[in-house]
C-alpha cells in the first residue's frame, strides 16, 4: 500500500501537524482565524496593486505570505510570494494574473478548511 500523493492539496497536512504540534484545537482555530482574515488581506493587496503602491504590495503579501506557511498552505503561499516579488521588485507586469492566482490558491485553502471542519 502507498501513501496517497497530496502534493494538489492546498495544505499539506502531514507539516501543519508538526507545525501545530498534532494540537487539533490550535489547527481549527488557526484556519478560522485565516478564513476571518483573508477578505481583509485580499481588500489590502489588491488595493496596493491599484494604487501601484509596490512598497504596501511587497508588505501585504509579505504578511499574508507568512500566515500561508504557518498554515502549511505551499500553494498558496507560493502565490503570495509572486505578488510580494513583484512589489519587492517594482514589476507590476502580470499583476492581475498572480492576484487572480492567489485569489484561486485561497479560495481552494477555504474549500478544504470547510471541509477540514465537518
């Protein structure tokens, strides 16, 4: 028998378990607090890119970037790093396809927290 290849799930839950120490209670409360959280970092970034204001793009997605690892969540936080390179780097070219991609990344962490909860 193999163990299952999880390497699409938006959180890789064998490290999140290390993270949190096997403690269920901290792991449910950490993900309602990223559910909470997000709309408002999401709201953060996007107006960073509409204000072309690279700086508050490099420290949004830097923040939310470090929630995401916290999380286990490599897909998601991966995204969070394009869009913080690109602040870092001042290189708003493609900016809306890696917001829309962390959008996504998000919304898939979301989809398993929720079924994560049942």
């Amino acid at each position: 028998m193999s163990i299952p290849d999880n390497s699409n799930d938006p959180v890789d839950i064998k490290e999140l378990n290390e993270i949190m120490a096997d403690d269920m209670e901290l792991i449910q409360e950490c993900f309602s607090e990223f559910i909470q959280d997000w709309p408002g970092a999401y709201v953060e970034i996007k107006s960073a890119i509409l204000e072309k204001n690279a700086q508050k793009l490099n420290e949004s997605a830097h923040k939310l970037k470090g929630t995401l690892k916290y999380l286990a969540a490599e897909p998601a936080a991966n995204a969070a790093y394009s869009l913080e390179a690109a602040g870092k780097e001042k290189d708003m070219a493609d900016i809306d396809n890696k917001l829309l991609n962390l959008k996504d990344k998000c919304q898939s962490l979301i989809d398993y927290i929720n079924n994560f909860n049942q």
